[in-house]
C-alpha cells in the first residue's frame, strides 16, 4: 500500500469501535496503523473526532443492531461537524452494502473486508468530494473462485501497538475466508474463499511483533487448523508453521483459533505436545450434541467424529483444555436434541463454552431453508440452562487448581484494577491479571513491573471463570531477549 497521496487535515482524530471477533480486533489495528502513518490521532470520545469508523461482524443480530443504533446517534452531527466523516467497515459493510446507506444516509463509506487497505484514501475523498462511495468484495456466485478470491485482498502491512489487548500480546492472521458453508453462517460470503498466508510472511511479521516487546501470539483463521500454503514446492501446515516460527526470540507462547474438528490431525496435536511455547488450548466449536442438528447445521462431522478427536487431544495433549461454541434454538432442535448438547457439556467438561442463541442471518441457507421454529423465550431458557450447567463444571473444574502452583504470563492490570482506574496509580502494587499454559485467567496481587513477565502463582480460591492467587517468592533474573524480568 502507498504511503502517498492525500495530508489528513491538522490534528485529525479517529474514532473507532469494533465489535466482533478477534479478525475484527486485528483489522482494526491495521486501519489504525496505516491512518497513523498518514497523521491520524486516535481519541476515545466520538464527539472530538472528524472520522469515525465501525468496524462490523454480521454474525450474529445483536451486532448490526448496536452498530446501526451507533450511526443513528450520528445522524444530526453533520449539521455541526460538517468535516466528519462516517465510515462502515467489515462484515456487515460486505453483506449490508447499499442497504447501510439506506438505512443511515449521513454514512460516506461503506468498505468490505476486502478492501480495508482503501480506507485512507477513501476517507480522505469523501472529505473533499462529500460522495458517498461503496468498496466491496465480489459476492462468491459473482466470478469463479480464483477471480472471487483476488477480491479478498489479505491486509496485513502495518501493526498499531495501541490497538493491542495488551502491549504484551498481539494477533497474527494466518489465513482468511472459509468454505465450510455452514447453513446457519454468514462468513463465506462475508470474508471470502479461504486462503492461507504465506509462512515466510508470517515467520517475518512474528519477528517484528517480537522486536515490538510482544511476547505472546496468536494465529487467526476462521478454520485455522485448516491452513495449508505451498511455498517452495513444499506443503506447509499449522503443524509446520508453529514449528518454523516457534523458535522466536522474544516470543514465549503461542496459541491459534478457532480450529474445526475434522481438520484436528494427528500431526498438529504432537506439535503442540512437543512445543513448549504452545499453549495447551484449544477452541474447537461443537455447536451441537445431536447428529440431526449438526447434518442441518451443515457441520460435516457427527458426534462420534468429535468424540475420536476429543480422544486424541487427551491421549497425546494430556491435561489439554479444550472450550466450545454452542448454538441453541437452532431450526429443528427439540428437546431431546438440546438435552444431547447437555449430555456432550458433561461428558468432555469444556474449560468454557460460548453460547448464542440462533438468529436467521439473510443470505444463508439456514435462512432460506428453514423455519425459524424455537420462541425467543424458549432460546432463552435453553441458553440460561446451558450456561448454568458450564458455570457450575467451570467452577468445579477451577477448584482441581487450587493449593496448586501455576506458571502465568502477566498481561498487566486486572479488569477491576482498571474499573478501579488504577492505571494512573503511583502504587507499585495492584491487581494483576495472566494466563497458565491451558489459557485459565488468574488474578493475583503483584507488582506492576511484572507485566509482560513469566510468573508463578500458588492459587488460593477460584470463580467458574477466574483463578484467584498470590505471586511466588522467587529471585529475578535479566531477561536478554527483552529487557524485563523474569520470574525463575
């Protein structure tokens, strides 16, 4: 991407709000990057901004209904603020298009996932052209795959530190789009054919994140264990991928989401065994316990298929934890359908569970072949019921920790430290907040300088969520590779 072209106006101000997925984290801190490097300051409150920008998913109702609320907040600040500039980006930009400028008119840009690289440019026209300009991808029954494809274009040229959960840790895309074509799913058409990155960009972009002080990644992919890219005549896997990039310095976990369960291989499960830098997590949604649902859902595996790939992560990755994803109220699912995803909760006991309740998205197949049929209350019930018997397995599971001693790496400030607005405090101690190789969140009282370290903690109490601790007494030692302490 050029760096050229159009000076933003004197102290220019950014606002922008993602909703969404980790992708969604990730593309954002790209746009900000490169509208930094043209000048751009980012600013917290809307009202100081001259561009404002959503960045949108379109997985779920909830999200286009707050971001369509947000835009209709804006809707008279033109007449105040005749500079500003609205812009819509990401999943909902892609599958909404002119829909969005119909329904919010004041919006200049609507930019899909496919041309984020545009955004600069794009905004800095429609300040002085005051047109309103669509930017999307090719619908995928618009061109053959290849030409579809070339219209997802993989953004990946500029990191923003700011825009980072934590300075500490950092998402690198792997891949982009899916061909899973779930029937209840937006993806496909909303991010594209799926497409795997090159390793030696992705090998050269973890190096730099390291250089950063980044001491944690983590791989993106909508089907991230799905990742296979030919380089040199040579087939390259995630299992090769985490393998090449594992040696780092600087960097000291790894982790990739989300993964699929057919594409769980043998291979990748012995690379994290064998890899101390990975994680022992894995995400790998299930979204129903019953073989009927699933054939409906289009997910392409049964029960049983997972249940051989849940065998295989606890024969070769003992004590691996393993979270899932669970759609209830889907087209089709009876009682006994939903006792069945109950029945699987209790069985492999995930470490957590993302629960949604089904909601028609236009453009799937689930939207067009069946009957939304499950009352909104009775997807309410199925959800409050799931998420009460995972709280109580996640509570009891957490209490297997506690007496125990866990190694961490500290990400900085807690939640409620940061509620609290601890982060301007002079206090060298606060709330600190890490996670253990198996991703369980623990809190524990330290000193701030730990952030970004590596630390024991003896874990004292524990919430379904949350383990609860105190930091163990250990002598520090320089850490060459970054210049921070480490706990041995």
């Amino acid at each position: 991407m050029s760096e050229e072209t159009t000076t933003p106006p004197h102290n220019s101000k950014l606002f922008i709000e993602t909703v969404g997925c980790q992708m969604n984290m990730l593309d954002s801190e790209l746009v900000v990057g490169a509208l930094r490097q043209r000048g751009y300051e980012l600013t917290k409150d809307v009202r100081a901004a001259d561009t404002v920008l959503f960045n949108t998913c379109s997985v779920r109702e909830h999200a286009e209904h707050k971001i369509y609320s947000a835009l209709g907040r804006l809707k008279f600040s033109k007449r105040r603020r005749p500079n500003l500039v609205i812009g819509v980006m990401g999943c909902m930009a892609q599958k909404d298009q002119e829909l969005i400028f119909q329904k919010a008119p004041h919006v200049d840009i609507v930019v899909g996932t496919g041309q984020l690289a545009e955004i600069p440019s794009l905004i800095e026209t429609a300040r002085a052209d005051r047109d309103q300009t669509l930017a999307v991808s090719l619908g995928r029954r618009d061109g053959n795959r290849q030409t579809v494809a070339s219209s997802f274009e993989s953004y990946d040229p500029l990191r923003e530190p700011e825009m980072r959960p934590t300075p500490y840790q950092a998402f690198v895309r792997i891949m982009i789009g899916c061909d899973k074509f779930c029937t209840y799913c937006v993806v496909p058409m909303t991010r594209g054919p799926e497409q795997s990155r090159s390793p030696r960009e992705i090998a050269r972009e973890v190096e730099v994140l390291a250089e950063q002080g980044v001491k944690e990644v983590t791989l993106l992919g909508q089907t991230v264990n799905s990742y296979r890219h030919t380089e040199d005549g040579q087939l390259v896997r995630l299992s090769d991928l985490l393998e090449r990039i594992h040696d780092t310095a600087g960097i000291e976990r790894i982790k990739f989401v989300t993964n699929y369960p057919k594409d769980m291989t043998t291979d990748l499960l012995e690379a994290i065994r064998d890899l101390p830098k990975c994680s022992h997590y894995l995400h790998v949604p299930l979204q129903s316990g019953c073989d009927d649902v699933l054939k409906t859902m289009k997910r392409g595996y049964t029960v049983a298929d997972y249940s051989d790939m849940m065998d295989r992560i606890n024969s070769i990755v003992p004590g691996c934890s393993v979270s899932s994803d669970f759609i209830v109220g889907h087209p089709g699912e009876s009682e006994e359908s939903f006792e069945k995803s109950l029945d699987s909760i209790r069985k492999w006991r995930f470490k957590n569970s993302f629960i949604f309740k089904y909601s028609p998205r236009p453009g799937t197949k689930a939207d067009t072949l069946y009957e939304d049929d499950i009352p909104e209350d009775e997807k309410r019930r199925r959800n409050n019921v799931m998420l009460d018997l995972q709280n109580a397995i996640s509570e009891e599971d957490n209490a297997e920790f506690i007496g125990r001693e866990v190694e961490i790496l500290v990400e900085g400030l807690s939640k409620s430290a940061v509620k609290a607005g601890e982060q301007n405090s002079t206090d060298p101690r606060a709330q600190l907040v890490g996670r253990t190789r198996c991703d369980r969140i623990v809190v524990f009282e330290g000193n701030r300088r730990l952030a970004g370290s590596m630390a024991r903690v003896a874990v004292d109490d524990c919430t379904a969520t949350t383990l609860i601790g105190h930091v163990v007494t250990r002598e520090y030692q320089h850490n060459p590779t970054s210049g921070l302490p480490i706990l041995q």
